[in-house]
C-alpha cells in the first residue's frame, strides 16, 4: 500500500471517528475541544492560516495586532463550523430552524419567488453554516433543494459528505463524473419549479466570469447566473453568519435582475451583482467568511500550485 493510500485511509478514518465520536460528546466539552483546535491553528500558522489571513486582509484593510484578532476569530469560526457538521445530524431541525428564523433578514424574497411559481437559486458564499442554513429551508418551507458537491480525494470522504448531506434532506449532484452533467440535471429541476443551493464564490475551474471583489479581480463561477438567465428561475443572493449565542443568522437578499441583453452580458452583468452582495456580507462578517483557499488570481501567480480544500465545494 502507496503512503498515498495510508493518507487517505487515515483522513477518512478521522472523519468517521469525527462523525461517530463527537455527537456523543456534550455539547460544552466538544465546543470548548473545536474551540482549542482554531487557536492551535492559529498559533502553528500553516500555509491555510496563512492564505486566511491573506484572504481577510484583502476584505477588511486590516493590518497588525487587528488583524491577527480577525484571523483567530476566522479560525474559531471555521472551527464552529467542523463542531455543528459532525453534531448537526442528532440536533433538533425544528429548534434549529427556529433559531435561524429569529435572525433572517428578507425572508418575503422567498416568499415572493414562491408566488412566481417558478424555480428558485439561493447562492452563497463560504460563510457561516451552509447546512444550518438548508436544514432550515428545507423544514421552515418543506420543500427540497438540490445541489452539487466537488469531489474529494479519498472517494470514501466524497461519498461520506454525500451522505451527510442526504441524510439532512438534500439531493447531492457529483460536479464530475456523474450519469448526466450536473448543470443538466439542475436546469431540470429548475424548469420543474425546484429550488437549487449553490456556493458561488470560489470558481474551481479558474476560468471563470472576471468580476470585482474588494477592488481586486477575481473569478466567479458563471453557474447561478447562467442557470437563472437560462431557466427564468429568481436568483438570490444570501449571506450567513454566526450569532454570539451561539445561533445563525441569514441575509436574503433582492433577486439578481440583469438588465435585458445578450446572454453572456447578462451572465456576467448578474455574476457582478451577486459578487456585489456577497462583498457586502463578508464585510459586515469578516470572521464567518471561511476561506481558507487560495481566491484571488494574484496569489495563484504568487505561489506553487496546491490544494487546501477540506470540504467539498457546493457549487456550479
């Protein structure tokens, strides 16, 4: 057996005992344990600690002992985040969606893409908990959602994620390598009237729609936008946050509405927009932004290539 096997027959290990071992811990024991894991991190101040800060740098202009305060608060969140992924399966959906309720902003964009009776995207940028925040849509309007997963390396961890996340609910498309390509099978639910959950501020294949972020250029993926231009489905921008009592909170904002056009302009017009309103939630919430990747072109020519991906991306 290669060590690469060995590698990834531990990470998957991890992952299990992760899955089976801290939803037996109680809650305050297993937060206090993720909460002591951020600051390790911050303290070992890894090539991934070090792009975070990069990253946060960029979207908050902060600079010295502020923020290293921001990166600390960033790797706790992060931290939050792994704690309710392998503890959200036993939590209760309904006192966790009411949790959520009491701090969403926009709601009625919901409702009113609901009246429409047409399809609906929610895309969202890494922020928060993006399966707090299915778990709610799906319980507070019991309707489903689809969405798409990157693959993982080992197969074992993709398939394990899969399964999480079907177990809350969802229909989890493969981005590669699936029986039919997944933006085929999302345009199809979204002419059936389906809702579709996206993550749309990392694009995976770098050749992506040119927008502006934070006065840089970056790439976004096309695929909210080309699948809301193509289906006639409403496209919402929605952002995500931590509360600090240990809540969720959710802005919804206004469907994206390009301006009538060629195709390609109005993909790329709608992109901005939604790279727009994601800048404006990650601003007001530096901390819940994990992104923890390489994002901005800049630093792909700055440094050798790696992956520092942890879970996979829901995108398109």
């Amino acid at each position: 057996m290669s060590l690469a096997d060995l590698r990834d027959r531990a990470i998957d290990a991890g992952f299990a005992a992760g899955w089976g071992a801290v939803k037996a811990v109680p809650h305050p024991v297993a937060a206090r344990a993720f909460r002591f894991a951020g600051d390790r991190a911050y303290a070992r101040d890894g090539a991934s600690v070090q792009q975070l800060r990069r990253n946060l740098a960029r979207v908050s202009g902060l600079t010295g002992p502020a923020l290293d305060d921001l990166v600390r608060a960033g790797l706790r969140s992060y931290a939050r985040y792994w704690l309710e992924t392998f503890r959200l399966p036993k939590m209760d959906r309904v006192e966790v969606t009411a949790r959520v309720v009491q701090n969403t902003v926009g709601e009625e964009h919901i409702d009113a893409a609901l009246a429409r009776g047409k399809g609906m995207i929610l895309a969202l940028p890494h922020m928060g908990n993006w399966d707090v925040a299915g778990v709610y849509l799906m319980t507070r309007f019991d309707r489903p959602f689809t969405t798409v997963a990157e693959r993982l390396k080992p197969a074992s961890l993709f398939d394990r994620f899969v399964a999480y996340r079907e177990s809350l609910g969802m229909e989890v498309l493969p981005l590669t390598g699936g029986a039919r390509p997944a933006s085929e099978v999302l345009a199809e639910r979204l002419r059936a009237g389906g809702w579709v959950c996206l993550v749309g501020d990392r694009d995976l294949s770098r050749s992506g729609v040119d927008v502006n972020f934070f006065g840089e250029t970056a790439k976004f993926p096309p695929g909210p936008a080309l699948l809301a231009a193509t289906t006639g489905a409403t496209l919402l921008p929605v952002g995500l946050w931590f509360t600090d009592d240990g809540g969720w909170a959710q802005h919804i904002g206004a469907p994206i509405e390009p301006d009538p056009g060629r195709l390609n302009v109005r993909v790329r017009q709608a992109t901005q927009l939604l790279a727009d309103a994601f800048a404006a939630q990650i601003a007001a919430h530096p901390a819940d932004w994990h992104m923890l990747q390489r994002f901005w072109p800049a630093d792909f020519a700055d440094q050798p290539a790696r992956s520092l991906t942890l879970v996979p991306d829901i995108g398109a």
